[in-house]
C-alpha cells in the first residue's frame, strides 16, 4: 500500500485507521532509509551515502545558496555545483596529457607538454578558459645536457600562451616542458 496524505483525519477511529498509520510510518521508513543511516541507532538520522539521479536543468537557487546536482553535460554523468547560477563540474576532467580539471571554486587547471623554440612558441590550451589564464608554470622536461637558462610563460589569453627559452651562450634555442596552468 502506498503512503496515504490524508490520514490521519480528524474524525477517524484510531480502530478503524491504525492499519493506514502504521502502512504511512512504514513508507516514510523506506524512504528516509535511503542513504541514511537508520532510525533508533547512534547518528540516526546523518546521511551514510547521497545518491543522485541526472538533473534535466540545475535547479534555481537563492543569493545565499549553493546546489549540488548530477548533469551529462559532457557525455557521462558529473557532479556539477550551482553558486548563483554559474555551473561548475566538480568531477569533470580529461585524465591525460593535455589534461584539464576543475576545482570547487570554478577555477580551472590545465596542464601539459610543449616545445618552445626561440624566438617564442604559442602554445594552445587544451580547452579554452571561459575567462581568464591567471598563471602559468613551466618546468623542463629532461635534465640531461641542459642548454636553457631562462623559461618565460607570457602573452596569457583563454586559449593560449606563448612560452620562450634563452640558450646560455644567447644562441637560438629548443626546450621540451611541461606547463601547469591556472584560470577559470
């Protein structure tokens, strides 16, 4: 028997409706059972776990609020978070090299590997900034015969930024690096 909204009423016997009572405090049982811990134990009530279904659209939240909600906007089921209407993946990344995350705060990490060559190399993002490329960091790739004593990131815009590398002797110059690259 499914949950009953209307009872009790006031003119029922409790004779005549306890079969309905006891059918409704057992439906709410089965539902707040559902990724909570279970009543009469120690942290009754705390969620043990949060399950999602995939949201159509976010739902609208107030000045003061934040929401937490699962989309598959791109291609498989992420957990997404609503702060004043801007929409941020939380467990959306590329897990490779270039590779890209988000953080919780809407900030964007990229990363990768180039070569630059003198006298400066652009060299694109994996994905585009929506605002901003704050900083980037460069790192060589090999230590080996290390020709380069200086690694520049400058020029940064959403979709690129442009790497230099000066030899010792001020010669033209190549320099494989990894970048870490920070926006939002």
């Amino acid at each position: 028997m499914a949950y009953n909204a209307t009872i009790p009423q006031a003119t029922d016997r409790i004779s005549v409706s306890q079969a309905d009572i006891l059918n409704n405090f057992a439906e709410i049982n089965t539902f707040t059972a559902i990724d909570h811990v279970a009543f009469g134990i120690a942290d009754a009530g705390k969620h043990k776990t949060i399950t999602m279904p995939e949201a159509v659209a976010p739902g609208a939240v107030g000045a003061a609020e934040v929401g937490l909600y699962v989309a598959a906007l791109s291609g498989s089921p992420e957990l997404y978070v609503n702060k004043t209407g801007t929409q941020i993946p939380c467990t959306a990344a590329l897990k490779a090299s270039p590779g890209w995350t988000f953080l919780p705060s809407g900030m964007k990490l990229q990363w990768g590997t180039a070569t630059l060559s003198t006298p400066g190399t652009i060299v694109p993002f994996n994905t585009a900034f929506a605002n901003a490329c704050v900083s980037v960091q460069l790192t060589a790739r090999w230590i080996g015969a290390i020709t380069n004593d200086f690694l520049l990131a400058e020029s940064l815009t959403v979709n690129n930024f442009t790497g230099y590398c000066t030899a010792r002797s001020g010669s033209a110059s190549t320099a494989e690096v990894y970048y870490f690259a920070i926006g939002y």
